[in-house]
C-alpha cells in the first residue's frame, strides 16, 4: 500500500484537532494501527488542500480492522457507550459531545444484488477499498496525516475527476444507487470532462436506478440538484436518458436553468423550488412524484402549492402582504422566481414581513349567537376577505 503525506502541516487542519477524535482515535489504536479515517472527510479535506475548494468537514467515518465487537469491547471498558446501528453490516456509532462517529470494520463483498451487499469482514486494506464506489472515496488517513492511497485516489483528487474503481459496470452492478452518485460527485467537484468510461456504463445500466428505493433516489436527486454545476449535469443526465428513468414526470429544463440562475442571482438554493421547477404544474402528477419519491407530507404540500399559479406580477407592498397571507413564504419567492420579476427589495420585504393573524376566530362568532356549520364558515370566509381587501386593517 502506497503512504504519502499531506502537502499541509497537520495542525491546520482544525477538524484533525478535534480532542473528541483524537480521542477515539487513540482508544481504537492503542495496540497498533487499527483504525484509519475514511470517506467523505478525508475526500473532503483533500479537495480543500489540492483544489482550493471550501469544503465543510461533515460527518466522520472510520474503518477498522477489528471486528465490531472487538471495538465495542475497547471502547465500552473507556467508557464510552455504543450504539449497533449497522451491526449487521459491521457498523457502530458512538456519539461523543453530541457528534457522531461512524466505526465500521473493514468488509470485502461476497455477493450483491444491486441494492443490496453481502459482506464479511476481512483485515485488508486494499480488499476494503476495492469494494468501494470511487477512488476518491476509497482514501484512508491517519491522525498524524499520513494518507493510505491503494487505488491512486490522489491523482484522482488532484485533477477533479470522479472515476470508479475497477470496471464501472461492474461496480454499478453492486449497487444502481452508483449510478446517481457519479453524475453528483462529477457536478460536485469536476472541472473537466466526466469520465467517459463511467458515463457510458451508467447509460448502459440505467435501468437499474427503477429498483431503487423512492428514498434513496430522493437523497440523491436532492444532492443533485443542489450541486455546484446542476445546471450543466441536469440537461446532460436529460440528453443521455437518465433524467427520464430517475424522474420519469420532467418536463424539460429550460425552466430549471432559469429558475437556477435566477436563484444564483439572490444567493437561494431550494430543492423543493429546483425540482418543481423541471415538472408540469399538475397536482395529480406532483402527488405521483411526492409518493414515489417518498417526499414527507410537508414536501408534498409545498411542491402542490409551487404548482398553483397565481396570477398577480405586482410587487407593490400591498399586494406582497396580500399574496405572502394567501400563498405563503416560500410560494410568492418560488412563484416570482418562475416568472423572473423578483427583485431584492421584494425579496427583502417578503423574508422580513411579519404575517397577520385574523383578528376573529369561530369562537368569537360563537359568542355573538352563531352556531358551528356552513353558514357561520362562510361567514368567517366573509370576514376574513373583508379583513384582506383593506389591507389588514378592518
């Protein structure tokens, strides 16, 4: 296995300074060389050295080569208390000042079904990372900085390029989920062009990406959508026919440009707002997407109101009042956003307005001799209309 050492001292990388990891990370080692941070933070902090880029280090996963128990056993007699969260797949977590550290032992596959992996554990580095997705993803670092690279992930790193290990199909094969995380990473990080040989066997294996689960593509689609070049990987994942398999109801992405450069404009970025903005505004085909993608039910809601478009351009004061009571927040900025007339004094105003509360209630109407029913309802949507056409003043 190749050892090379980080271009940048150690000590300025804050996040390798945390007490909490070096911590854990001196429990888990405190034989030999056991345990290695990998992943997204490694992946991470290697793209902020080598690529300028501003990367957050997020979550942070270590892999082992002790088995779980044998971690659980060392870590539990330091007193610091487990949670078998993917026991199963030789996963725990341990939760240290509220922030969790995944420690998983190092896996080879034994079968896959494309969804699913059959593992057992074994005590080879390289044997872990060949079963991983991409080589930027299968870098390895201890906490004194030194990098274990077995598949060239540095190169990788060092020019941007997203690039699966070993034969792409067959790492697509192990998992369709591959797939969407190639096109991702590529908009994520590439400054180049998109691997050739990956982009050609996603095509080829697209139609696996339908035996996913409706949440698994949604985390994936949301990344997507909201990643750095979406506006180029969306019309390219459109022109190669992958949009349509992970989002069979789009409906072109001339409006998902716009609507993304226009975001850009005013420093947002919305999921909710990008992908209303690729689908027809037709409730009956938002409710299929929102069940099929799994959306909570107040994703739903929201997508169904971005749906419904209401007529008014004007961004006088009064009539933003009137349409942020009526429509909500986010709905008049997704709205004006779509037509192209928000500006940053409106956008301002709606952030800051402070919406009414209608100053009478049922039980007011009660008090006055009203009965519950249809009549005293109409009455309240009188009131209420009344209250909107003087502006919130009557």
């Amino acid at each position: 296995m190749k050892v090379k050492k980080l271009q940048l001292n150690i000590d300025d990388e804050v996040w390798l300074k945390n007490p909490d990891l070096r911590s854990l990370m001196t429990i888990l080692n405190q034989d030999s060389g056991h345990a290695r941070i990998v992943g997204g933070a490694v992946r991470d902090a290697l793209l902020n050295i080598f690529r300028k880029q501003k990367r957050k280090i997020g979550d942070i996963d270590i892999a082992s080569t002790l088995s779980p128990q044998e971690n659980i056993s060392l870590l539990e007699k330091a007193g610091i208390t487990v949670v078998p969260t993917g026991i199963k797949h030789g996963t725990i977590t341990v939760i240290i000042n509220k922030k969790p550290f995944e420690i998983t032992t190092l896996r080879r596959d034994i079968s896959t079904d494309g969804r699913h992996a059959e593992v057992e554990y074994t005590k080879g580095w390289n044997e872990d990372a060949k079963r991983r997705d991409f080589t930027i993803n299968a870098l390895y670092l201890d906490i004194d900085g030194s990098i274990y690279d077995p598949l060239d992930g540095l190169k990788d790193i060092k020019s941007a390029k997203v690039r699966f290990i070993g034969n792409a199909n067959k790492r697509i094969e192990e998992d369709a989920l591959r797939i969407l995380r190639f096109f991702r990473f590529s908009s994520e990080i590439e400054v180049g062009a998109i691997d050739e040989q990956g982009m050609l066997a996603c095509v080829e294996l697209k139609e696996m990406i339908n035996g996913l689960s409706g949440e698994r593509i949604n985390q994936e689609l949301k990344k997507t959508l909201l990643s750095k070049r979406a506006s180029q990987i969306i019309p390219l994942l459109a022109t190669i026919g992958l949009l349509r398999v992970i989002l069979p109801e789009y409906d072109g992405y001339d409006n998902y440009k716009k609507y993304v450069k226009r975001e850009k404009k005013h420093k947002l970025k919305d999921f909710m707002g990008r992908l209303s903005s690729l689908l027809p505004r037709n409730e009956k085909i938002i409710i299929q997407v929102s069940k099929r993608l799994k959306l909570s039910n107040k994703q739903r809601d929201q997508l169904t109101a971005f749906s419904r478009e209401y007529k008014s351009h004007d961004l006088r004061m009064k009539t933003l009042r009137r349409v942020i009571y009526q429509y909500g927040r986010k709905t008049v900025i997704h709205n004006l956003l779509r037509l192209g007339t928000l500006d940053e004094k409106a956008l301002n105003y709606i952030n800051d307005y402070v919406v009414p509360e209608l100053p009478v209630s049922g039980k007011d109407l009660i008090k006055q001799g009203w009965s519950e029913g249809t009549e005293m309802g109409a009455e309240l949507k009188r009131i209420e209309q009344q209250w909107i056409n003087s502006d919130f003043t009557v």
